[in-house]
C-alpha cells in the first residue's frame, strides 16, 4: 500500500530545505520514536530508499516454510 505525501520547499535568506511529512499510520506501524535516526539511499532519479540507522526486529511474523505436496496415484 502506498502513501501519497508532497514535498515542502522552505527558503529562508540563503538556505533552502526541503521537507518531507512522514504519515502517522506508517511512522506507527513501523514503532519510529522521536529523533531516531534515518539515512536516505537514492536507487535512481524515481525512487529514494528511508532506512533505520538502527535497525529493529520485523514486526511481520515470518511465514512457516513451504510444504511440497505430492499427488498419490492408486494403482
């Protein structure tokens, strides 16, 4: 599921930044505390990559392995 946000220019004299607003139910989600740290990886000119500097445990519960079932022929 994606989240829809826009990106805010602030000039002030000499100095730009550009901020970016984080959705609540996602900062949530993921359990992200007040001054956490994040670094930003750029993958091309379309896609830019937030990740913890400190990572946490998943909260997805992970998956029980796969099972081959096999069809048995009567003879």
């Amino acid at each position: 599921m994606g989240h829809l946000i826009k990106i805010q220019r602030v000039e002030r004299g000499t100095t730009k930044s550009y901020y970016v607003n984080f959705p609540a139910a996602l900062a949530e989600a993921a359990q992200i505390e007040k001054g956490e740290e994040f670094e930003w990886l750029v993958e091309d000119k379309n896609a830019f990559l937030l990740r913890r500097k400190k990572p946490k445990k998943s909260i997805l519960k992970s998956s029980p392995p796969l099972l081959s079932i096999t069809k048995q022929v009567d003879n």
